[in-house]
C-alpha cells in the first residue's frame, strides 16, 4: 500500500511538472520514468497529446499503465480556487453518477480517478472522440441525418432522464458537452457542391462535463446555460428546474438537424424577440410574474420591428415548422418532439420519461442498440 501511494504520486507529480511547465509546442511529450520499484508494481502515465483547453485549466490524452495500458481523458483544474471548488463540484457529481450506474448504461461520461497534486484538481476520464459539435464544425457544418439524429436524440434523452431521476440538472447542455465515443468517418464527395463530406461511423454518445450539474436540493444559481441554449425561465428570472435541460435538448436536436443554432444571439431582448418569432409570443403569465420588466410594455415584448436589430431577426428567423427540409412523417414528427421541448411554460414541456416513447423514436429499425433501438449511420436519402 505504501508503495502505490508513492508510485501514485510519482505517477501524478511527473505529468502535472510537465503540464505546468509545457510550452505551447505541439511536439507531444512522451514522459518515460524509471523507478526504484518494479515495473510489475508501479509503471509511468505518459502522455500522447493535448486534447483541450479551457479557462478551468487543460484535458490531456494519457495512457494509464495502472489500468493496463488503457488511453484515458485526464482534466487538470488551475490552482485558482473558483476552478478548484467547481472540479470539487463536479467530482461529487460523478461520484454519484458512477454510484447510481456502476455499469455506465446510462450514457454519462464515466470517472476513473480523482487526485488533488498542489492545489491542482485532476480527474480522470474513460477517453472519447470529437463532440458532436466539433464533428459539424470539421465537416463544414453539414447537418446529420434524420437517422442520425434520431439515434443521438434518444441517448440523450436517456442520459438526461437518468439525470433527472437522480435529482439532478445538468444545466449545460450544448453539442460541445455530447462527445461521440468513436468518431470515425466514411468520405463521400458531392459533385454538386465539390467538396468532401464526411459520414459518421457510430452515433454512440456520451454526455459530459458536469462542472454546473445542480442537485435539486442545492442553491440555484440565477443564471445558468450557454446563452444559446439557455431556457426562457432563466433569461427572465422565474427561476428554474430540470425542464431547462429538455429545452437545452431541443435546441440540440435542431442544429443537429440544420446545422446551425436556432437563437444565434448574445442579447436578452433579441433572444425573447427570436423566441417569439419562431415559437410565437411568450406567455402572459411569464411577463406578469418576471422581474425583468425592462423588457416588456403593456403586457408585451418590447421590440422594435424597424431596427436594425428587428430586420436581422425578421430575416434571419421563421415560424419553426418552416425550418422543415422535407415533408416526409419521420421529419415532421422530429418537429413535434422539438416544439414540445420547445414550450414556454417549464411545467408544460415535454417530460424526458414521456420523450423517449414518442413516436420519432419508434420510426427507428428496431435491433440491439441503445434502449433496444438501432439506426442507420449512413445519410438519409432525404437529405
């Protein structure tokens, strides 16, 4: 015991050296240690590559010889307390993920390893591929498929669901923090626009990143999610549950659908006046009850049609439905399931133990997939 501790920690001081004293070069470093103990007993991590980096601090890709050589995520937290606190955070919320799913079928990012080196929270992680969001964006922001996103939609679902039953918001969700498990890819090339488009391989996902995942018995924060994707409960201030996640989701389901962001804004009024927009008006009783009423007059939003702002909005926002890209059932019922994601009132949207049985989900082959479903990977015709 005493051996492995010191080998641990031997382990962790040799990467976090390297981490903190790393250059911006993009020459991996290959980290070999020789120990005064066998190498049966205690061999080195050594690390491949950087895979991300972030205001909180990096996550490098490592091969971790404890676990016989298995490649692992390892996130390493700046030692600046509001970064070390949230790490503390988030590993308490992965402790009780991995306490509830032991088996990980629920689709959550799963954690190895937690260790505190000098102030320097680090957590490990099993390594993924590309996120969902990453994937587009590296295939010039091609939408996936309707089989595609079909199969994406509901492990998420899933995945929140499970959240949800464990009393918990992830509060963050966005296709950055849904991570392919594999995102290897077939390349077609299209004659028409003469260009390479790339197909995924596997839609398994995972969900990750719960720095800002909330019990439903801690404080609320008032403002929470990626503006974006952000419900409309938490811009005007009528604070917030777990239906912020299933309006996250929805907003998800369309940039997988179009391969853009459906409230692509950075301003509360215009947010509310692309809701509107596209959803039609907010509810009287959300005005009445918000204390932001700077951004209502006479009962209604306070928007000028005529701006700059208001033509940018017109021209670049439709009634939802009008974003359809073909007639056919399976889109239009994608539709339904978005809209009732996509509802105002929190208390009227779509609970994620009824999403899963809508019928978008049984226009899917049936087979040994997630939840007993599997689709396609390749491109939907209809596309």
């Amino acid at each position: 015991m005493i051996i492995y501790c010191i080998c641990k920690a031997l382990h962790y001081r040799r990467i976090i050296s390297i981490i903190i004293h790393m250059s911006n070069s993009s020459i991996p470093f290959f980290p070999i240690l020789s120990f005064p103990f066998p190498l049966s007993v205690c061999l080195p991590d050594e690390i491949v590559n950087t895979l991300g980096e972030g205001t909180f601090g990096r996550v490098m890709q490592c091969i971790d010889h404890r676990r016989g050589g298995a490649a692992v995520a390892l996130k390493i937290i700046k030692n600046v307390e509001k970064y070390k606190e949230a790490a503390r955070l988030e590993i308490n919320v992965l402790e009780r993920i991995n306490e509830k799913d032991p088996e990980n079928k629920y689709l959550c990012v799963q954690m190895y390893d937690w260790f505190d080196y000098h102030g320097h929270m680090c957590i490990s992680f099993e390594l993924l591929a590309l996120s969902t969001f990453d994937f587009l964006k590296e295939n010039n922001y091609l939408p996936y498929s309707i089989s595609q996103v079909r199969h994406m939609a509901y492990q998420l679902c899933l995945a929140v669901k499970f959240l949800h039953e464990t009393k918990l918001t992830h509060t963050d969700l966005k296709p950055e923090n849904i991570l392919f498990v594999n995102s290897d890819f077939t390349i077609t090339y299209n004659i028409e626009k003469k260009r390479d488009e790339r197909t995924v391989k596997c839609t398994d996902v995972r969900v990750v990143d719960f720095g800002s995942a909330t019990f439903d018995h801690e404080h609320h924060s008032t403002i929470v999610s990626t503006r974006h994707y952000r419900a409309p409960e938490v811009i005007l201030e009528l604070g917030w549950s777990q239906p912020c996640d299933v309006w996250s989701i929805g907003c998800i389901l369309f940039e997988y659908y179009l391969g853009f962001t459906l409230f692509q804004t950075h301003d509360n009024r215009e947010h509310l006046a692309m809701m509107e927009r596209i959803l039609g008006p907010v509810p009287s009783r959300m005005i009445r009850k918000t204390r932001k009423q700077k951004y209502f007059y006479r009962g209604r939003l306070d928007w000028d049609e005529s701006s700059s702002a208001g033509r940018y909005v017109r021209e670049n926002c439709k009634p939802l439905r009008r974003y359809l890209l073909s007639e056919a059932e399976e889109h239009h019922q994608l539709f339904d399931l978005i809209e009732s994601m996509l509802e105002y009132e929190p208390s009227k949207r779509l609970a994620l133990a009824d999403s899963i049985r809508h019928p978008f989900f049984e226009s899917g082959t049936t087979g040994d997939s997630v939840g007993g479903k599997s689709w396609e990977g390749n491109r939907d015709i209809s596309r």
